[in-house]
C-alpha cells in the first residue's frame, strides 16, 4: 500500500468540503510541516600544515514536507558533504541539524541510526548494493533489519514497480548501471521514507539510462509524497525541483523557489 504521508491526511469534515477546499488544505497542511532544519552549519577540517580548510561555512536552510530540493554547485562546492551533515553520516565543526524536529547531534550513535533509519532513504552514485546478495536479498535487507514480516513481499513489489521483477535472482555484477540504480531505488522507496537524499544519482549512468532513472525518481517520488532533496552538478536535473539551493565555495548563494509559478529567489552574498 502507497504511504499517505500525514501532511495529506485531511480532517473529519473533508468529507464535505469542495475538491479545491480539498486541494487547498492538503498542500497548506504539507507545505506547514518542517521535516529538515540546518542552523548555522560550518565544516572544517585541520590540514598537515597546521592550517584549516573551509569546507561549509554558516549554513541555514529548512525543507518542508514533500518539497524538491536540488542542492547544485561545481565541484568541492561542499555539496555531499552536506548532505552527509544533515543525514548525521558527518558531524558539523559548528551547528545543528534538526531531523524530523529532533536534534540529531544531541542523539547518541544508536539513536541517530534508529532516526536515521526510521526517516531516511539514500540513493548514491555508486549505488551501494551488497555484492554478495541478489536484488530481492538487497531490497529486502534494509525492511527485515526494521523487523518488517513482509520484507520478502514488499521486495518484490517494488522490483516489479521499478520494472525488474525478471531480475530478482541477479546479483549486481549481472546487471546493468542502470539496473543496479532500479534496485537502489527499490531499496530506499520500499522503506517509506519521509525524505529520500540522492546524491549524483546519475553520475555512473550514460546520458539515456540517466535520463530514464530521472523520470523513475520523479515518478516515484509523486507517488509516494515524499520529500526529496538531490544533489548535483546538472543544470537540466536540477531544473526538475521546484527549489534549487546552490552552493558557491561552501556558501549559499542563492535559493529559488518554483511554487505554484511564484518564483522566489534569495541571494545570498558570497
């Protein structure tokens, strides 16, 4: 069954309301809940010279339910690591990071993995797939560490939905970029998650199986209501948000967002 988030559950009295009251009160009620702060960010890392390195520095930024957010710049624009910072995979020098309105540096190592688990998915570039375990074994894995009864079940489902039901007994080794992506993706729906973070979820794919893995993100993403915030270098990918957030140097330049045709732009100087 398709996850309803709770910013889409309507009151008692929808039942009588117009179809635009409706729509109304869904996308107020979704766009009113913060699932992602960051406050005051900043990353450094000591260098062998004694020196620092400036890697994110006075980072602000909150996400609401169901946005997509596109976090662009080039290179060692900071982009994965924060990423990393607001997934607690990284610890910031300075700030904090609030997940789902919890703090989750204040939490220990197994209550930030619990969280993390509970209000996460990932998608990478590089896929992460166990080597060692087919694609079923691979979607199933993350939903029977959660204890779910149905992990078997919910595997298969979602490989079916991303068009790989013939390939459940493949190992990654036998499937193509672009398949092991479709298992990856799997892996992280199946979970339900609040917020799915992909990072350069394209950039081992040829431009096509890209542009094909694209329009499966988006697709699913619609269906699931989940909230999306990807990074990359592309332009044309990152069009396809309603909100690009771009890096310069470890800095926020500028944030613009698409609502309803509203665009909204806060620069930010460098």
């Amino acid at each position: 069954m398709t996850r309803i988030p709770a910013a889409y559950v309507l009151p008692a009295n929808a039942d009588n309301a117009k179809p635009s009251d409706r729509i109304m009160n869904r996308n107020m009620n979704a766009v009113s809940r913060k699932v992602l702060e960051a406050d005051g960010l900043n990353k450094t890392v000591a260098l062998a010279d004694g020196g620092t390195l400036t890697i994110l520095q006075d980072i602000h930024l909150s996400v609401r339910a169901s946005e997509t957010v596109a976090i662009i710049g080039a290179s060692g624009s900071g982009k994965s690591t924060l990423l990393a910072l607001l997934a607690g995979l990284d610890e910031p020098t300075h700030g904090t990071v609030r997940l789902m309105e919890r703090d989750i540096f204040k939490l220990d190592e197994d209550a930030r993995a619990s969280l993390r688990g509970a209000s996460l998915g990932f998608v990478f570039q590089s896929f992460q797939l166990l080597p060692a375990l087919t694609a079923e074994e691979n979607v199933m894995m993350p939903l029977e560490l959660a204890g779910r009864r149905d992990a078997r079940a919910t595997a298969v489902r979602w490989l079916e939905r991303v068009g790989l039901v013939a390939r459940l007994r493949h190992y990654p080794k036998h499937l193509s970029g672009g398949e092991q992506q479709r298992v990856a993706l799997a892996r992280a729906f199946a979970m339900q998650p609040a917020i799915l973070l992909a990072d350069e979820p394209t950039g081992n794919l040829d431009v096509a199986t890209g542009q094909q893995i694209i329009d499966l993100i988006f697709e699913l993403n619609r269906e699931s209501g989940t909230t999306l915030m990807l990074v990359t270098h592309d332009e044309h990918l990152a069009s396809k948000c309603a909100r690009q957030i771009r890096l310069q140097q470890g800095k926020i330049v500028a944030d613009v967002t698409d609502d309803a045709g509203l665009v909204v732009s806060a620069v930010v100087a460098s």
